[in-house]
C-alpha cells in the first residue's frame, strides 16, 4: 500500500507527502528527522491509501496545486477548525 497524507504542523501550516510506509514517516517526522517539519510539532490529521504508488504520487502532487489545496480543506474543514487538540 501507498500512503498520502497530511500533517498539521504547530503554525497551522499543512505537510503533504506520500509514502509507503506511514507508520515510520509519522516517527520521522516526530523526531524531527524531516527539515520540512522540524520544531513544528506535525500532527497527522488526514491520509489516503492507494494500491499503486504511482496513484499516491499523483494524488501528493494534486494536493500541492491551489485547487487541490482548496478541495482538501473543504474536504477535513472540521479536522482544522478543532483547533484545541493542536494546541498542545
């Protein structure tokens, strides 16, 4: 399996990324072994599963355009207005 998925970092900014193993990306990026989201607290908040990484490539590449951005927070609107549970 294929993974994309998005993380909330601590100034409300959202990571996008894929991988194929989601577990051990998430602890990379916790342990700060991830430039993009070091010192940023990253908390997944959305992911996607996909059988073929090419799929998950696409769909990581979509979310990164303005209009895949705007889809995605319509599509997680609630996720990011709790913003209770991110502010640690």
């Amino acid at each position: 399996m294929y993974y994309v998925y998005i993380l909330r970092l601590k100034n409300k900014d959202l990571y996008k990324g894929s991988t194929s193993d989601l577990k051990e990306r998430i602890i990379y990026h916790r342990r700060g072994k991830v430039d993009s989201t070091k010192n940023k607290e990253p908390q997944l908040i959305h992911y996607e599963c996909y059988f073929k990484k090419s799929d998950a490539e696409r769909r990581e590449r979509f979310l990164k355009t303005t209009e895949g951005m705007r889809l995605l927070r319509q599509q997680i609107r609630d996720t990011l207005n709790q913003s209770s549970s991110f502010n640690g």
